[in-house]
C-alpha cells in the first residue's frame, strides 16, 4: 500500500574542513561521570532546542483542549457570547503525512523507546476519544460525545431508579400506616363489641338479681296478705266500658262465684263501714293500716261491724247478688288513701298474689 509521508531529505553532515584548523593539545578528553552530570527528571527526555524536538506534553496539551471543546465541536462562551463551532481536522490524515520522528536530525537520539511507543499510542487514538473512561471503552464507547450521553442516560435512569424506589417505598409505608390503623381499629371494635356484651351480661344478671330479690319479697309479702274469695271466676275487669255502669267503665274487679261463698279479710285493718250501699247492695269497707280501702260489694251477708278489728284470711262476708247485679258475684273495688280508685288487680299482683 503508497504511503502518503514524503520522501525522505537529504541530511547534512560537517567535516574538519567545515571548522578550520584546531590544535589537539588544547583540549582535555571528557569523561562524564554520575556527578559531573545532572541527572534528567521526568520520564522523558526532551530536546529544547528551537522547535526540532517533539514533547509529550504537548500531545497531552492538545487531547486536553480537544476535550473540553466536547464530541460536538462546540466550544462553550463566556459572559454571554454566542458559542463558537471548532470544526476537528481528521487526525489520522495528519498523522499519516507526518515524517517519521526518527528520521528528523537529533530527534530519534533523544526519544527513548518508551517515549517512542507512547507518541505512536497518542498519535493511533483519535482526539475524539478524550474523557473515555474504562468503563466507557469495555462497554464499546470510543467517542466522548457518546460516551458523555451515555453517562447522562444512565445518570437519568439511576435518578428515575431512585424516584421509582422513592415512590414505592411511600406506598409501602402508607399501606403498612393503613393495616396498621385498620388492626387498630378492628381492634377497638373488638373491645367495644366485648365492653357491650359484658355490659348487656352484667346488666341481665343486675336484672335477674333484682327480680329474684322482688320474687322473694313478694313471696314473704303474699304470707300477709290474702285473695279475697276461692272457686271463683274473674269476669269483668277495671276499666270495662259498658252501658251497665252508671259511669260508663267497670271501676272494679269481679270474682264471680256461686251464692254464699265465704269472703276474706285481704290484709289486716279496720272495718270501716259494713251496710247496705244502694247499687253496691251489702257492702263492707276494710280500711289497712296504710289508709287503702278495699271494698267487698253485693253480700248476701256481713260478719263484721264498723269499727271491727281483722286479720288477714279472717272471714267478713259471703257473695251474694244485692244491690245493681246480673248474678251472684264478689265486686271489689281498691282505693288509695287519697279515694283515687285503681286497679285491684294489679294492686293484688303487688302485694304477691295472683289472682
């Protein structure tokens, strides 16, 4: 393959004849040694001298601003003026129309063979490649544009990576605050449910003592007190209404039951009034100690006398049919000290009979 470097210049050499006459006497042979001569620092040894010898430095120099002007050739502006297009010679091209470095006079002494290969390295690798990590280059990247795109990419994606995460871990949070305040709250529902059915337990129980405590006072109350007849019929109740009454409504209880059958003293009392009653034919009226009157209506016959001292069960008459009837019957009223009737029924219900 023609190779596009130039063909190679003649060299010139001098000769004695070039410097004149010398005479050998007047010079010392020289014998450099360790400390007659200074000792080059650096890596490479440079020739500095004119322009003739070549630096690695200033290749470094040239990747350098070849890098900061970016893939794009676009040079950036500073205190607000308009960026600059650079456009980027095609480097190989030069490279190629180059001389060889040993070829030029004094310059291939003075290159080592380790300055050697890193100018063949630097001048092979595109300027284009400058800020091209490793990493860059393992994973195919060689241009420093696409290399800086595929570092903001990832730098876009790692940041969409971390909001994903951000968000995610929100909702996992929200959803453990939920079943949190879900337990919470089925547990309170719990308690609440356990507090009623302790309270509706405790309050059926309250219940149950006091009608048990009612039963057992009623029961030793009933020891005291007495239905006022036997084989008898309850027939008409307080509060009746009917065309039968004067009143319009019964305003007692009947016991019906047949003629004759003994009537009794309900409680212990006083024989208040024992006569006849008109309507009420032969009535007794048995007043307790409380100031409640019981009255006995309709007798056939009366065993006491106004003024009489009885005792529960204590026989004070006997059914009959006097007075406004349709047949033999006990008619029994109950009033309150204050002459309000009631309902006997429930007053005797009270007292722990049933009749």
């Amino acid at each position: 393959m023609a190779s596009n470097r130039p063909a190679p210049q003649a060299v010139y050499v001098p000769n004695d004849d070039d410097f004149g006459s010398y005479d050998e006497g007047s010079f010392e042979e020289w014998n450099p040694t360790e400390e007659s001569v200074r000792p080059v620092r650096g890596r490479h040894r440079v020739h500095k001298k004119g322009g003739g010898g070549l630096a690695r430095s200033s290749t470094v120099l040239g990747v350098g601003v070849i890098a900061a002007v970016g893939a794009g050739g676009i040079a950036t502006a500073q205190d607000g003026k308009p960026p600059v297009s650079i456009s980027m010679p095609d480097l190989g091209a030069v490279a190629d129309s180059l001389p060889e470095a040993e070829s030029l006079p004094g310059v291939g002494s003075l290159m080592s063979d380790d300055a050697a290969a890193d100018t063949a390295v630097a001048a092979a690798a595109p300027l284009t490649a400058a800020g091209v990590s490793t990493a860059d280059a393992e994973q195919g990247t060689t241009h420093a544009g696409e290399a800086l795109r595929a570092r903001i990419m990832q730098q876009a994606e790692n940041q969409q990576n971390q909001a994903d995460t951000a968000v995610r871990t929100a909702a996992e949070d929200a959803a453990v605050k939920k079943a949190a305040e879900e337990a919470a709250a089925q547990q309170r529902a719990a308690e609440k449910q356990a507090d009623a059915k302790a309270a509706a337990k405790k309050k059926k129980e309250e219940e149950a003592r006091k009608a048990k405590a009612e039963a057992a006072r009623l029961a030793k109350l009933a020891k005291s007190y007495a239905i006022p007849t036997s084989s008898y019929t309850l027939t008409s109740h307080f509060g009746d209404a009917g065309s039968m009454w004067s009143s319009g409504h019964h305003t007692g209880l009947d016991f019906a039951a047949p003629t004759g059958t003994p009537l009794k003293a309900v409680h212990t009392g006083t024989v208040k009034e024992a006569g006849w009653a008109g309507a009420y034919g032969y009535r007794t009226v048995l007043e307790l100690e409380d100031g409640t009157e019981v009255w006995y209506c309709h007798q056939s016959s009366l065993n006491v006398s106004a003024g009489q001292k009885v005792s529960t069960g204590d026989v004070i008459g006997r059914v009959g049919a006097t007075g406004n009837v349709t047949g033999p019957h006990l008619h029994m009223e109950v009033h309150t000290p204050g002459g309000t009737g009631i309902d006997p029924l429930g007053w005797l219900r009270s007292k722990g009979l049933n009749p």
